[in-house]
C-alpha cells in the first residue's frame, strides 16, 4: 500500500545520497606537538659557544617520542586477573609487557621507528651548520693582524677579495632579528650580536685603512716610475 512505497522511497534517498558530509580520511588525525628547544649563543671570556649545547635537543626530541609512543604502548590491558584473581595473576604481573600494548612496536611497519630517528638527526645536522658559522667568529677574537697581513703582502688582489669576503660574511649577524626556528628548535643569538657586530666593524676598518695605506704606495711608485 501507500506505507510500503513510502518505506522504498525512503531507502532509495538514503542509498543515493551525496557522500561530501562524510569527513575525508585522516581529517582527525592528531599530530605531535613538539616543545620548542631554545638554545643561546653566548660570549664568555671571550670564547663563543653555544648554550645548552645541541646534544640537549636530541635527548629533548627522542624523550618526547618515547612520551607520544607511550600514550598508546603504556595503555593498561584488561587484565584477566581481575576476574579471576587466583588464575592468572602472578603469571601477568610478572611480564610487564603482556600488561602493556609495549609489543605493538615490534609489529610496526619496517623502517617506521628509524625514519623517525633519522629525521632528529637530518634536521640537528642542519642546525649545526648553521651554528658552526656563529662559532667561526670566535676568529676575530683569536687571530693577529700582523700574520694577516703578512699573507697578503702586496698582493692589491689578494686584498680586495677579502675585503670582499668580510663584506659578504656580515649578512649572518647584521639582521634586525636576533633568533633563527628551525622547527622545534631556536637558536638566538641576541646576546652575542652586538659583540661580533662591532668586532667585525674593528677588524673591517683596520684592513680598509690597511688596504689604503698599500694602494697609496702602489700608487706612488706607479707615479714615480712614469714621471
């Protein structure tokens, strides 16, 4: 009658009907949100280093995977011990794995848990090189200006490539910014800025005035020599 042709129109709306209201796979997917690891460059006696030393991110990344593993592998079994308590419970609480989901890591994909591990590494080695370009300043520090120039010698080429070198090599400190992300991780260099900023400007006048000085005598002999 009316009733079962109403019943068929209604299975065939629900049959047909559009499958955009369904949220698309892996919409829900909850992703780790890593803490942010903050290391400084810093200046002390004169020696620039790099404080807490890197090493500390690693063991900060790792330890917060094991943290989002164990929320899955840490989760408690149901436990037959506690419906039956004389049965099984001694063999149970002595096998801390058959009380966890801790064997669930054995049966991942292969190669998942060292993609992992490979990525903390991949990405700490980017951010050493980077550092390694602040720790290669501790040269203004350190070297001697009688030794450089003594390389140069009157070499006006020589000269002039180096000039052009300090030119290039000031775009790492000379930023309004004082923290570089990489990721979860930071490094600021606000605390040591200002001191490499105003050594490289010592060092980049001496040779300018340097460079003059041995122009001005090239200079000289060439008009001599013409004259």
């Amino acid at each position: 009658g009316n009733s079962e042709v109403r019943r068929m129109k209604f299975a065939s709306r629900n049959r047909n009907k559009p499958t955009e209201d369904k949220p698309a796979p892996g919409n829900n997917i909850t992703k780790p949100v890593l803490k942010v690891s903050v290391h400084e460059i810093i200046i002390r006696n004169q020696v620039i280093s790099v404080e807490p030393p890197l090493e500390f991110a690693r063991n900060n990344w790792i330890s917060q995977l094991h943290e989002w593993l164990g929320i899955v592998c840490d989760l408690p079994r149901i436990q037959s011990s506690r419906y039956d308590e004389g049965l099984s419970h001694g063999r149970e609480a002595s096998d801390f794995h058959r009380r966890t989901y801790r064997d669930m890591l054995t049966r991942l994909p292969e190669g998942t848990l060292k993609r992992a591990y490979t990525a903390i590494e991949a990405k700490l080695d980017e951010v050493k090189r980077y550092v390694q370009i602040w720790l290669q300043y501790q040269a203004l520090w350190d070297m001697q200006a009688s030794s450089i120039y003594n390389k140069l010698g009157d070499d006006l080429d020589k000269w002039q490539i180096l000039l052009g070198q300090i030119k290039r090599a000031r775009t790492t400190f000379d930023t309004r910014d004082s923290e570089k992300k990489f990721g979860p991780l930071a490094i600021n260099y606000g605390l040591v800025q200002s001191s490499v900023n105003n050594k490289y400007d010592y060092w980049h006048k001496d040779v300018l005035s340097k460079f003059a000085e041995k122009l001005s005598e090239h200079m000289n002999s060439f008009y001599t020599t013409i004259s």
